[in-house]
C-alpha cells in the first residue's frame, strides 16, 4: 500500500484521522469470520462515523468509547447477527485499530455508510 506525505505542520489529530480514513475499506463478512471468532470485532452501528470511532479508539479516548458502548452505539456482535450476516453475505466496512477491528454493514439498499 502506497503511504501519502503529509505536511509536517499537520495537526496531529488530523493525520490520524487521514491515515484511519485511508485504512478503511469494504469486506466480506465472510472474511472477518476468524476475527469475530477471537472476539477482536466491534461492531459500530449507523449513524455512528466509522472513522471517528477509530480515531478514539486510536487515541484511548475511554471517555468516548464507554459513552458510546453505554448508548449501544458501539458494541460486540451477537452469535446470532453474524450468522445473519454471513447468511446474507453481507459487505462491510472495516478498519483495524489493534487491538481491535471496528465494522459498520454497508446498508441493503445499496447505499452506504460512508466513512467521512
């Protein structure tokens, strides 16, 4: 993967946001099987902004993420909606932020949540 030159006088935060933004990509659930299978996948439910969530995270932001995990925005996946998924072969978008790997389904009807 091709890494991009950011300028030096970059806000610390903002490279990071870039840099997560740049690691996000769609995938088969299938392909986040053995992930969900150690427990290492947390699901980020829309409207909730992908990117921004792993930028907490990056950040130990615990503040934000226990307020988000209280809120049911962010939280595990159920034995039950991973089945759904891989039955529906659903496409999701990902990033890994370690030790985690943070995911939000692209919605049914063919539009996405589109990390920003």
């Amino acid at each position: 993967m091709d890494t991009v030159d950011l300028p030096a006088d970059m806000d610390p935060e903002e490279a990071a946001r870039l840099r997560i933004l740049g690691e996000t990509a769609k995938i088969p659930w299938l392909e986040l099987q053995r992930f969900f299978a150690q427990g290492v996948v947390l699901l980020v439910k829309p409207p909730q902004d992908l990117v921004e969530t792993a930028l907490q995270v990056s950040l130990d932001n615990s503040e934000a993420v226990t307020l988000w995990m209280e809120q049911g925005r962010v939280c595990g996946i159920s034995d039950e909606q991973a089945s759904e998924w891989l039955e529906a072969r659903a496409l999701m978008w990902a990033v890994v932020v370690r030790p985690w790997v943070l995911v939000q389904p692209v919605l049914a009807d063919g539009a996405t949540q589109a990390p920003s």
